[in-house]
C-alpha cells in the first residue's frame, strides 16, 4: 500500500483542479478535524466564488433526481457544478448506505460534474463541519455551483441546507398534509419552493397551498383547500416576502423528464444576481461563517472539557446522582467550573 | 494502515439488471459499519471509475452475472490506475470460472467470491486488507 499523499500537495492539487486531490480532501476533512484545519486553512482564501445552493425536503420527493437534472441544466450553460449529497449513518451499525448516485448517473465522463455522497457520521456538530468544510473544498476546486442536498427532517440536515446561498425547499404531491412542511421548519428556509412529481395528481392543490401559506406568514393553510384556486394564488405569492425584497416562487418541475427544470435553475440565477444585487449576499455569507464558527468553537470546548477533566470527576458526579445527593444541573455546573478555572 | 472510515462502492457494470446479491453485499457491509456507495445497474467501467474517484473509495465491489467480466472488470482495474487509484481493493462476485478467477486475479483484482460466499467472509477479506494484511 502506498503512503498516503502529504496534506500540502493534496491542497496544492486541489487548487488546481486536480479531481483525485479534491476526493482525498474531502476524505481528510471528514475523517479527521485537524486535518481539516490545515486544509480549510490551505483553501480558504481561494473561497467564495461558487453559488452555494442547499436542496433538502422529506425522503421521496425527488431531491437527487432534481440535483441532477439541474447540474444537466447548468452544464447546457457551461457552468461546473459539484454536488455533496448527504445520507443518514444508520445508528446500529456506524455504516451507512449512500445511494443517491443511482438517481445522478448521466454525468461521468463529464469533468464538469463532481458528486460526492456524505453519511451523516456522528451528528450533529461533526456532520456540519464536515459537509461546510466539504463546500468550502468544491468552492476551492473551482466549480461554479456548489449543490448540497440533505434529507428535510433532523435540524442537523436541515441546517446544513439552510446556510447555504439559496435554499431550494423540494415538496412533492401526496406527502400528507402541508401541517407536516410548518412542523418540520422547512417553509422558514426556502427561497425557492420546487413542487417535483408535478405530473402526478394534487400537485396543484400543493402548489396552491404553498402559496397560500407564504401570503399567510404559514398560517391558515386549510382555507385553500376549500377556495383554493392556482390562478388567483399566484399574484398574491408574487408580493410575499415582501420584508427581503425577493418573492419566494413556488415552481413545478418533473425532475424525470426535465419539465420545469430550466425555470428552476433560471430562478436559483435569479436568487443569485438578487443576492448580489441587494447586498443579501454578504449578509448570508456572514449568517454562514457565523455558523461555522459556533460548530467549530463548540467541537473545541467539548474537545478540550474531554482532555481536561478526570473521568473520575465524571463518574463522581454520576455517583452522586445516583445517590441523589447531587442534581444534574449542579452536577453539570460543577464540571464547567472546572473546566474555566 | 487506514486511519479513517472505509468507504466501499458496490456497482453492477454491464448489461444484466440482476440486482439483488448487489444490494444484499450492500446491506451486509453498511451493518458491518463501511460506508456504502452503491450505484446501480447498467454502469460502464467509466461511470464506475468516475464514482470511485469522486467518494475517495478504498474498495469497489463488482458484481456480474452477464459472464461479460473477462472484459469488464480489467476495464475497470486499468481505469482505476490510470487514475492514480492503484491502491483500491476490487472485488468480483458473481458467477465466475475458475480459471477466468484466476486470469481476473493476474490483472489486478483482489478476490473473486463466487455463489454461497457468505458476507462475513467478505467482510473479513476487506477489514484484513485495510489493516494492510
């Protein structure tokens, strides 16, 4: 077995476009956060560049089809698009079983498309730095649109979705009632709504209801299931979101087909100029590093409470409990105090 | 000699859309805690070499029963070098000769099981491999 490649050439590889370099950083940054840090610290200046666009949605609505029906539609524009698909790790094993590349076959042989898949790993704060760094990489390798898309349940996913430049929110008809959309906290997020599967039956009845709730502000959505009608929702869902200056449309795409597909990568350019247009840009980018930083900063502090602090301390306190002669709060408390002092 | 989690790409090259042992090796090796790419059927050695590129893979897992494999798995080992992935493990499952096993193995894939390989055996093969074994 060869040695592993030294972390300065796989950055230096990777800067210029070297494919196998950028695969093996994104191997590093997952595996180990160190290692992460010399990369990011590698790249970072190199950032910035790519539109960062987050897809996410409950399980079945299509999000991978749709990712790569939209890279097609950016290749037809002669933008490089790279693609980080993020699955769940199943909690029994530690494995995990990525399959979103059966729905993107179609671009090998392309080097303008780089899809890598992503397992959810240990939760929540390892998953968010690994798929943010993992962005920052494809950003830095030179692609022009940087699609990450995750399963719309778990806030863990859905975060990494949300930080993005444009947040795409995919539904699809028959998924249960748009109560499910306002609980899972995804109409929050979307600056773009794709209704996909639009070619099967209600898909106008959700579009309609999506509308609705966005004139709403998310409430009432029932009203449209008596009166409600798609021509006359649409003027109104045009005047939503009025306080940000961008009215959230709500598409309908085929992603099998192709249908609809071109207006939605149209809107995600639209977003983007908009972005850039009305400062938002810089506004977003900030809400993300800001992100960043309490993921990295919260890694450290538990890092360093895990180095500092004697098990024994642990399993004092945890006695304690037991006898309850200490309550967790103080238990809790007490290993903090430690910890700053 | 790998530090970090072992990613394995399980792909079905060729023209047969007999899935299933695909998909139970699959299964087996995310339960036994490997993180799984799994492509699909009717892949090229392109596409397939193009994935293991992308996911960073240590080990991709072919399966055939189309009897193409005399010329779809060297495909696949030279793209895979070509690319500067000579140190991926591949494997081959289906239903191969004996003595095509043996010609496979001379042109630089690792193991061949055949019908009634159990998954832990496969399992065990790729674990001793990754330790450098």
């Amino acid at each position: 077995m060869p040695k592993p490649a030294p972390t300065q050439q796989l950055i230096d590889g990777l800067l210029k476009g070297d494919r196998l370099a950028l695969a093996r950083a994104i191997s590093r940054v997952e595996d180990d956060a160190a290692e992460a840090a010399r990369i990011v610290r590698g790249v970072f200046a190199q950032t910035g560049r790519a539109h960062l666009i987050g897809v996410t949605g409950a399980p079945g609505t299509g999000k991978s089809t749709l990712v790569s029906a939209l890279a097609e539609r950016y290749r037809a524009q002669g933008l490089t698009v790279g693609v980080l698909a993020v699955d769940p790790t199943s909690p029994f094993s530690g494995g995990a079983l990525l399959g979103d590349r059966v729905r993107m076959t179609g671009h090998s042989g392309d080097a303008g498309v780089f899809i890598r898949s992503m397992a959810t790993r240990r939760g929540t704060g390892g998953l968010a730095r690994a798929s943010a760094d993992a962005m920052l990489l494809l950003d830095a390798g030179g692609f022009d649109r940087v699609i990450v898309e995750t399963v719309g349940a778990g806030q863990a996913e859905i975060e990494i979705a949300s930080v993005a430049d444009t947040v795409v929110v995919v539904e699809a008809p028959g998924l249960g009632d748009e109560v499910q959309a306002i609980k899972a906290g995804l109409l929050e997020i979307a600056d773009i709504f794709a209704v996909n599967k639009a070619d099967r039956k209600g898909a106008g009845r959700t579009v309609a209801a999506l509308e609705m709730m966005l004139e709403t502000g998310g409430a009432a959505a029932q009203t449209v299931l008596h009166h409600g009608q798609r021509m006359e929702m649409e003027a109104a869902a045009s005047e939503a979101d009025a306080e940000e200056g961008w009215p959230i449309p709500v598409l309908e795409t085929v992603a099998v087909s192709g249908r609809g597909v071109e207006q939605l990568r149209d809107a995600l350019e639209r977003h983007w100029a908009w972005l850039e247009g009305s400062g938002a840009r810089s506004a977003r980018e900030g809400r993300r590093f800001g992100h960043m930083l309490q993921t990295l900063i919260q890694a450290e502090v538990l890092a360093r409470m895990e180095r500092t602090l004697s098990p024994g301390l642990r399993s004092d306190l945890v006695e304690g409990m037991l006898r309850r002669q200490i309550d967790p709060y103080s238990a809790a408390a007490e290993m903090v105090k430690k910890l700053s002092g | 000699m790998r530090d970090g989690q072992i990613r394995v790409l399980i792909a079905k090259p060729g023209l047969d859309g007999h899935d299933r042992g695909a998909k139970v090796i699959a299964r087996a090796l995310r339960d036994a805690g490997f993180e799984v790419i799994y492509t699909g059927i009717r892949q090229t050695p392109q596409m397939i070499a193009a994935a293991a590129l992308q996911e960073d893979v240590d080990v991709v897992g072919l399966s055939i029963l189309s009897g193409a494999h005399m010329t779809l798995c060297p495909k696949v080992v030279e793209l895979l070098h070509a690319q500067g992935q000579e140190d991926v493990l591949v494997l081959l499952g289906g239903i191969i000769p004996d003595e095509d096993a043996a010609q496979l193995k001379a042109a630089g894939v690792h193991a061949v099981f055949g019908p009634g390989t159990s998954s832990s055996e496969i399992i065990a093969f790729i674990r001793t491999a990754m330790a450098g074994g």
